[in-house]
C-alpha cells in the first residue's frame, strides 16, 4: 500500500495523509533521495539517512536530548510536560547517568537470564489460551499481555492492578505524536494523574516492605545506589517511562514481526525450518519495522550536518525507519532477509542514549515469536489489520487471524 514517488514538496509530520501511515517507507526514500536534511515548516530539521543520523547520536556535546525548551509551547505547564521532561530519555547528564545507571543496574545480564523461565512460562500460557480457538487477535490475545507481565514483575506490580497500565501507556505516548488535538492532551494529562496517584501508593508500599533490589528495579530506584539517588518525581516519572517504553515498543517488535513473517512466506518457511535464526530474524524485523520511527535531539549549538548549516537551538527530527532502510548502509534494504549480517540498525538508537532495555525486549521478541511459530504454523490474517495510526510509534492495534 502506500504510493510509490510521493510528492514531498509539502511534507509535514504534522499534516500526514492516511496512506503515510499505512506505509511511510516512499515517503522517507524520497525524503532521503532528495532533501536528506529537511527543514521543515516549523523550523525544526528532518534526518532520514543513516549516517547523518548516527553522528546525532554519537555527538552529545552537540546535540542535546534535553526537551525543556521543544516541550513548552507544545504541552505548557502541564503534568505531560512534568512527565516527558523529567524521563531520562529526554535528558542530558547528570539526571539521565543517574537513572539509567540505576535502571541498568537491574538490567544486567544475569538478571535478564533469570527473566528467561518467566517469560517462557507466560508465553506458553497465552498460547495455552489461544490453542483453545481457532480464532484469535495477534496484538489483543497476545502481543500486549507479555511486556505487560515482563515490566510489571521487574517493578513487581502485583498482578491485580496492572490492568489500566496499557491504557495509560497508549494514552501518555499518543501525545508525543508531531501534532495532538485537545482531546489527545486532555487524555494524556488525566493518564499521568492517574498513573502517578497509583505509583504513589506502589512506593509507600515498597518502603515499608522493599523488594530485592537486584531484581526489583522500583526497589533498586528508590534505595538509591552509593551516591546515586532520585527525588520523588525523578522516581515517579521514570517508574511511568519504564513501563511505558517497555510496553509499546516489545508489544509492537511482536506485531510487527509477526505481520512481517505473514508478507515475507519464504522468510516464514526459512525460520520454521531453521529455528535457531530467530536471533539474527528478530533484528532483521526490527529494521524493517522499527517500532519507535521518530528520535530528537535539540543542537546546542551551531553545527553542520550532511553538509548543511544548523542554527543552535534547531530541533532535530530523527528518522529511524528510514535510516534502517538506507542502502548506503543495507544492501537491498526493502528485501526481508532473516540472515542478514552485519545488520547495524537503529531501532534502538545508539551511543549514551541506547535504549537501556534492548536485550530484554530482544528476548522478549525472541520467546515469543519463535514459540508462536512453533505452535501455530500455519496461522493466516482473517481480516484485515488495523495499524495503530501514529508516526513516531509503528505498530498494530489489531491482527485477526486464524490460528489453524
């Protein structure tokens, strides 16, 4: 779907016909082929090749994730503006060294190994459940529930109150789109009330009676580690990120790569014949779905990039889904390849601000797709998918299928 030489002349992220959503990939080649380094009509810049994007991310002295001075025409004086500015990933040291050294602390590769029996375990019962139709929602009866389980016991939430977590998730990350409407705003705001007044409770609770700080990153967060210590809100505001980031991006790496190996038969075969390809094949589906599309980054200061004059205080745009799809730096970059290496993509960012989580979510990806496969190999659409309709998150809301 989608169109194949889009007229660019006008391009705006803010003002996007249907078709780009469904499938933006014309859009970004065109973008590449032609004005690599886009101003844009608000005066921010677009990048869309992969070179230019990853000397943004390995140049912090240059470009700032700090999103203090982007956020306040956009969200005002109000809690999502309280939210994204206090979130590590849209910060510069020290509070972001400080959080993420805390985070990853808990992340760490033996703890991330003990994840594996639970994952598996939650896993195979979703897929227990499904055994017992015919039918099922790829995303609704499956993809949602397991970064869900997976975040939830890393912040040992109990089971009974994480049923609002993916709404408000859906609801905090709908208002980082390019542009919102009031009632997009309105949503997001009432979300992070009412995720803060919950977290509240979770912490006081926790201090009264703390996890294993090991595994329990809300534990690990609110002890604090040798000088390394949040305030409230810092706390607050990064327990709400984790969740978030975690939820959105493994629930759509699952939709999307499953979605993938139904377009892509011969990759489908390929990986039911060879199994143990799902490492390499889980990153070949997050380049060619990343599912965060969109970075930013603010320059510090006057710059050049891909050879054009950047004024200090620009807002920069970062491309990931047409960075993974360059052919500057993938052979044949439209063309699925399960084998394909090397396979440097960007789905994650890259430099100090990598995404702290990826080898969980990689494995996240891993267990259940494979696992998926192996129970129900000749699953097919039963009607047509339902995107999720976002530029800067690229997912699915809905994937009905028939599972036999």
């Amino acid at each position: 779907m989608g169109i194949e030489k889009p007229d660019i002349r006008d391009f705006d992220l803010r003002t996007l016909p249907q078709a780009f959503y469904d499938n933006p990939y014309p859009w970004y080649r065109a973008l590449r082929e032609q004005t690599p380094v886009r101003r844009m009509p608000d005066g921010s810049v677009l990048l869309t090749r992969y070179a230019d994007i990853q000397e943004v991310y390995k140049n912090p002295a240059v470009y700032s994730s700090d999103k203090r001075a982007e956020f306040k025409p956009k969200y005002g004086d109000s809690l999502l503006y309280e939210h994204h500015t206090t979130s590590l990933v849209f910060n510069d040291p020290p509070l972001h060294s400080r959080v993420r050294s805390l985070i990853a602390g808990a992340l760490h590769p033996r703890a991330i190994a003990d994840m594996e029996a639970g994952l598996i375990q939650c896993v195979d019962g979703l897929l227990d459940k499904l055994e017992k139709s015919s039918h099922a929602d790829l995303i609704e009866d499956f993809a949602i529930h397991i970064p869900i389980e997976i975040i939830g016991n890393m912040l040992a939430v109990p089971q009974d109150e994480r049923g609002p977590l993916r709404e408000w998730s859906l609801a905090i990350l709908g208002a980082l789109e390019p542009a919102i409407s009031v009632e997009v705003f309105d949503k997001g705001n009432q979300a992070v009330r009412d995720f803060i007044s919950y977290l509240d409770d979770l912490v006081e609770r926790r201090r009264l009676h703390p996890g294993d700080p090991e595994r329990d990153v809300l534990t690990k967060l609110i002890q604090g580690e040798g000088n390394e210590s949040v305030s409230r809100l810092e706390l607050l505001h990064n327990c709400i990120f984790i969740l978030n980031a975690g939820h959105e991006t493994t629930t759509n790496l699952i939709g999307n790569g499953l979605y993938l190996l139904l377009e892509h038969p011969e990759q489908r075969r390929l990986l039911q014949s060879q199994p143990e390809l799902i490492k390499s094949a889980v990153d070949e589906m997050l380049r060619m779905e990343s599912s965060n599309q969109l970075g930013n980054r603010i320059t510090k200061m006057a710059t050049t990039i891909g050879g054009e004059q950047i004024e200090a205080g620009t807002p920069i745009t970062l491309c990931i889904g047409a960075a993974n799809r360059d052919p500057e730096q993938f052979v044949d970059p439209d063309r699925m390849d399960i084998q394909r290496t090397p396979n440097r993509h960007l789905a994650f960012g890259s430099g100090s601000h990598q995404c702290v989580g990826v080898n969980l979510a990689k494995l996240e990806g891993q267990v259940a797709i494979a696992r998926f496969l192996e129970r129900f190999p000749k699953y097919q659409l039963a009607s047509e998918a339902q995107r999720g309709g976002r530029v800067r998150f690229r997912g699915f809301l809905g994937i009905p299928c028939e599972l036999r």
